[in-house]
C-alpha cells in the first residue's frame, strides 16, 4: 500500500485559500486563509497529525500481520 499524502490545491489566482487533502481519506480536508508560505508550513502539520493518528495505526496492523 503507497503511504498517504498531502495533496495541496490552491484557490483560484490571487485567492488566499489554501486546501490541503489527505490522499488517502477523501473527508480530511485542512483549509487555511492568509499568507500562503506560512500556511504551507501550517496545512503539512495539520497532515502530519491527521496521518498519526489515522494512518500510524493501520501501518502497525499490516507490519503485524493485518491486511
């Protein structure tokens, strides 16, 4: 299984949205306005805690034997 990842999609030109997705989980979405580098740095935290507490997990039930 290919290890989930954000995917980032910006808003329209000059909008300052900034839309983040787990590739993995449709539903996990992180949106943030403002200054679009420092919400580039914000959205990969937002991530990196979305695929610990969801996606550590599944990986140690496949590395155990899981499916």
């Amino acid at each position: 299984m290919k290890k989930p990842e954000l995917i980032i999609r910006p808003g329209p030109s000059g909008d300052p949205l900034l839309r983040g997705v787990c590739s993995y989980c449709p539903d996990a979405t992180f949106v943030i306005v403002g200054d679009i580098e420092e919400n580039r740095r914000v959205i990969q935290e937002m991530f990196d805690r979305h695929f610990k507490t969801v996606h550590m997990d599944e990986e140690a039930t496949q590395a155990a034997g899981g499916s």
